[in-house]
C-alpha cells in the first residue's frame, strides 16, 4: 500500500480548492482508510469546508452522512471501517452538520425510505414514520416560503415523491394546492412525481370528496388527463375524466394507470379497449395479465385482440413474460388457428415451453407441421393452407420452430402411441407434394422429431416409427442428425468416458435394431457408435495443460 498511500496522497493536495474533486475524494473513503491517511483525509475536508458555500458545505456533509450512515445499517461487512476510524468520520460528519433547517429537509427528501426505515419496523410503518418525520422538517419552511419551497428544494435535490407525500401532510392553502397541480403542465420528471405523489396520498386520506372540491374550469386538457391518471384505476376516475376532457378523452386514455383490478368484465373490456384505441397494447396487456394472475376470467376474445395489436418490436422482458402467461391461459380456454397463429407469431418467447400448443398441433395435424416446414424451405405449399403465417414472424424463427418441435406425431393428450393415428398423420403430410427435394425436407424432419419417440415392447423405438425409418433413407438421416444434436453442450472430459457411455449405449441399439430386422436402422446406430468411440480415444490421445 505504499504506492497506494502516495497517490492518496496526492488526491488530497489536488482536492484543496476544487469542490468536485473533494467530494471525489469523499465517494473513495475506503481507500485512504486503506492507505492509513483518515486522519489527513479529516483535516484537509474540515479545512476545505470551512471556504466553501452552503450548497456546498451540504453536499459535503450530506455526502459523508450518506457513508455513515451505510456503515451503521450494514455494521458486519468487510468493507467497514474500524470502530475507531469510523469514530473519526462521525465526529467529521457531526461538525459539518449544517445549523440551517433548509438542509437539514433537504437531505431527509433527497434520500430513499428504505435508508431511514429502521430494521425493527415494518416497511408500512417504516414509511407513515418516514413521512411525517419528513412533513415536520418542512412544515417550517413552508410556513416562511410558501408552496416555493418545493421547487427550491427540488432544483437542490429533493425526490419529488418523497416531497409530495410530505406536502400531503401538511394544511396547504387551496392556492398553493393549484400551483402544485400546475406542476404537471412542467415536463421536469421530479415535479411530476411530486404532483403523482401529492395527488395520490390526498386521495387516499380525503377520497372523491376532495377530489370533486378541486376547481379545474380554467386547467388545460393535458393537466386534467395527468390528474386523473394519478388516481387509482377505477370506473369513479376515467368516467369522471371522460366527462371533463369531452372530445380530448384520448388525452386521458393515453397516461391512464395500467396497475389495479378491474372485477366487472364489460368495465375491464371496455378500459382495455380504449387503451388499444391509443395504441397502448403492452399497457393493456400488463393490466390482462394482473387479472387473470388474480383469478378473473377475462374473456379469451379480448387477449386476443391485445396481444394481435401489438407491435412485437416493443417487447421487452417483462412484457415477455406477460405474453408468455397470457398465452398460457389462453390455451385453457380453446385451442383453435387463432391460438396457434399467436403463438407462431410470439414464437421466440416460447422456447422454454416445449409442450405448448404450438408444438403439439404440429404433432397433431400434419397441416401446420407442413405450413412450418414449407416456409423454413421454401416449398410453396403453404400458399392454399388455412393456417397463415404473420408478416411478423422472421424466417430465423420458423427454424427455431422446427428446432425446438419435440413432440413425435401418433401419440393422444395421455402420452399413449396409436399407430394407426401415426400412419394417417405420416401419409397426410407426405401427400402434398411429389417433389423429390420437397418431400426429401419434410422427411429429415419428421425423422428428426422421430427422434422424441418413446420406447416400446422392449424396443427403443414403436414398431410403427421403426419400421418408417427402416424403409426411408431422408427421415433416418433426420433421425440420425437429431441424435448428435440433442447432446447439446457438454463439457470435455480427458478420459473420454462420456463418450465411452454413449458409444456403448448405440452400440447396444445397433444390436437391438439388427435382432428387430431393421438393418438401416442399425447401421446409423453403429456408425454413432463407432464415431463417439474414436472421439473418445481423441480425447484420451490429446495433450492437456
């Protein structure tokens, strides 16, 4: 740490004089505690101050504060100083403390709730405490500044939410209660938020009656909308919004809450499709997906209807998880073409869900399974199918379709093979087209997803399934392929001995296929075998660091 202690060094002489660079040297405490130069560290920042204006003295102070403070909630960890060292730094923060209640407030604004929550209280608690301690640190200051205060102290720092719900507290004069209101016509986010937060805790506490005593004759449409998308969603706000905005209630419906229950299902269809109305799909999907989490049944119509007006470039991880529940629930519901062009259209949400509805109608119904491969090939036979395919859907994904198709056809909902429902499927979906390279493509796939198959009468394979690859040189190719590539990644081990396992276990599939009579079937078994065999000895035969 000698190195380390003469660039502290130099730190601190470069800090006297220059604000920013002493409240750098501030954020980087630990390492002069680390170098051994607190004690320098504490003189040069008590000497600083001294010079220093009175925002900048707080900014100091509350900087330090801030360090304290994280030391004491989190007392057990590493990076803590020692009892003495910290001492020290208190004593610092102590003797900085600013005598003017104006800064005092400001940092009990400026900080969040959970930094003054203590841990014996509940969060609840915590917050009313919180709240008031703050409505108290202000009430003095708005008595002399009036409601003035609030933009003084946010252009000084303070969160406008935490500032709101104090101002909430307090009795504020109806003047003051519309120059406040007027902060929403400003586009400065924290005044936004102390307007949401002021407007918010009032009518929690006072309800509609205050609400309805607010005068708005002379407030412009937009102020109006962002007013009563404060409130909490309910039928009580956006009809008492649509009243007043009149022909501009788009203006409502464009910031309206998309958080809360709506239990009546014509009120939920009816706020769901005014948020269509202003493009706001994701909105009204996140409310869709609130519901149906708590137990509403909310028409399959109108998720539908949601999630076909949604641009799917917008979404993002959340938005995709909703997406993915929605399509869940909906699967409960019927299992129609709708459905099944939905989740073709969301297809790259739906790669961890291999048994959905999607990958089971392929399995189902050689028409969707061939309207797949036709487009991921280019076959030109889906052009006269009934299922259709959204311009949304990019070519990448439909070969992550067929990547992730898991499910063999011929099996019912019970897992249970009928062969009879496997040759039906088989012959359906290979009489489409009598084109040799067309037919070749559909063939490998349908071996590749062979691969799926269940063990039967002490076979790898059903007869049915075996018996179509024996006689079909593309789908045992598939079939083949899909056997190297559900490996998937693994890890190298110099002895080889996975690769032993595996050669071991075709070898054995080779000798099975070969007592059945299916010889072509063998003969791939064995090639696998033969082909993890020598990869093991490559592994055995390699130099390793």
């Amino acid at each position: 740490w000698e190195v380390s202690r003469a660039y502290c060094c130099q730190a601190l002489e470069a800090a006297r004089g220059n604000t920013a660079k002493l409240l750098d040297v501030i954020s980087d405490i630990s390492c002069y505690k680390t170098a051994g130069l607190i004690n320098e560290f504490c003189d040069m920042v008590s000497a600083e101050a001294q010079s220093l204006s009175a925002d900048d003295h707080y900014k100091v102070w509350n900087q330090l504060s801030s360090y304290v403070q994280q030391c004491e909630k989190f007392s057990d960890a590493e990076w803590v100083p020692s009892s003495e060292v910290l001492e020290k730094i208190k004593e610092l923060t102590n003797q900085l403390k600013p005598s003017d209640p104006f800064y005092l407030a400001l940092r009990l604004c400026s900080i969040h709730d959970w930094d003054l929550i203590g841990d014996e209280e509940s969060f609840t608690e915590g917050e009313e405490r919180v709240a008031h301690l703050r409505a108290d640190a202000i009430r003095g200051l708005y008595e002399h500044q009036g409601i003035d205060i609030a933009n003084v102290m946010i252009e000084k720092g303070a969160k406008g939410n935490a500032l709101g719900v104090a101002i909430a507290l307090l009795d504020i004069s109806s003047d003051d209660e519309q120059a406040i209101c007027s902060f929403i016509d400003n586009s400065d986010t924290e005044k936004m938020n102390l307007v949401r937060a002021y407007v918010g805790n009032n009518f929690v506490r006072k309800g509609w009656a205050w609400v309805d005593s607010l005068e708005m004759s002379a407030w412009p449409k937009e102020r109006i909308a962002s007013f009563y998308s404060f409130l909490p969603l309910s039928k009580d706000a956006w009809s008492r919004a649509e009243k007043l905005l009149g022909d501009n209630a788009a203006l409502y419906w464009s910031c309206a809450p998309s958080f809360g229950l709506i239990k009546d299902l014509s009120d939920l269809s009816y706020y769901v499709e005014r948020l269509l109305e202003v493009d706001r799909a994701a909105d009204a999907l996140d409310l869709l997906e609130g519901e149906v989490r708590e137990g509403v049944v909310v028409s399959a119509d109108l998720i539908k209807k949601a999630l076909n007006s949604l641009h799917v470039e917008s979404i993002d991880s959340m938005l995709a998880y909703y997406i993915e529940q929605l399509l869940e629930y909906l699967e409960t519901f019927s299992c129609d073409d709708e459905l099944f062009a939905l989740e073709l259209r969301f297809v790259r949400l739906l790669h961890e869900k291999p048994k959905c509805y999607l990958y089971r109608r392929m399995a189902e119904d050689p028409e969707a399974f061939l309207l797949i491969v036709s487009v991921a090939y280019n076959l030109g036979l889906a052009e006269e199918k009934s299922l259709k395919i959204s311009d949304d859907v990019r070519i990448a994904f439909i070969f992550q379709i067929l990547y992730n198709w898991k499910i063999a056809p011929g099996y019912d909902s019970d897992g249970n093979f009928d062969e009879q429902v496997f040759h039906k499927w088989i012959e359906s979906a290979r009489s489409e087209t009598k084109d040799e390279r067309a037919l070749e493509h559909i063939d490998r796939e349908i071996g590749r997803t062979l691969f799926y198959a269940k063990p039967e009468n002490d076979f790898f394979l059903p007869k049915a399934v075996a018996e179509f690859l024996e006689n079909n040189e593309a789908a045992l190719q598939g079939y083949g392929f899909e056997i190297i590539n559900s490996r998937g990644v693994f890890t190298v081990d110099p002895t080889g001995a996975p690769e032993d396992k595996l050669a071991d276990e075709y070898g054995q599939k080779a000798a099975e296929a070969e007592v059945m009579g299916h010889l072509n079937i063998a003969v791939v078994m064995r090639s696998i075998a033969c082909s993890y065999r020598d990869e093991a000895e490559r592994r055995r035969n390699e130099t390793w660091d």
